[in-house]
C-alpha cells in the first residue's frame, strides 16, 4: 500500500459516504441527504483525503469557527483490507 495525503483534495459524495459507512457502520446516506462537497467548501478551513491508488481509504476535516478557533472532525479510516 502506497498513501497519498492531500490537503484539500478532491474527493465525490458518493466515495466519502462509502468511506463513512465503513468507517462508522453505517447506512449509505444520499447526496440529497449529506452533500459533503458542498458542506465542506461552505464550513471547513480544509480536509485531508488519503488515498490508496485511486481508492478513498481516509479522510479527516477541519472545520473552523471562522476566526481564531479550528477543530478536528470527521476523522474516518477504511478498515476493510487494503487493495493490492
């Protein structure tokens, strides 16, 4: 397994809500329902994905109260086998 971690990388809805439902078991939620590209370009100071290859294997947001304070949250890691 090679990662790559990228500050605000680009990420879909529908691989971070499969990425969170292995992460927290969890029902697939629709974009309808959780836009995470949208709520994250409106609340977050920035985000790490990492990668596997292509495939989304983490993901960690930073959200801010846009001034002074900033946070950890979302921190989510695939805990399925790696792809080889």
């Amino acid at each position: 397994m090679s990662l790559q971690f990228q500050w605000r990388g680009a990420f879909a809805n529908e691989e971070i809500n499969e990425l969170h439902v292995a992460a927290f078991t969890t029902r697939v939620y629709s974009e309808a329902e959780w836009n995470w590209v949208e709520l994250t370009a409106r609340h977050s100071l920035g985000w790490v994905v990492a990668r596997d290859a292509e495939r989304l294997v983490g993901f960690v947001n930073v959200i801010w109260d846009g001034l002074a304070h900033a946070w950890v949250q979302d921190t989510m890691v695939d805990p399925r086998d790696p792809v080889s």
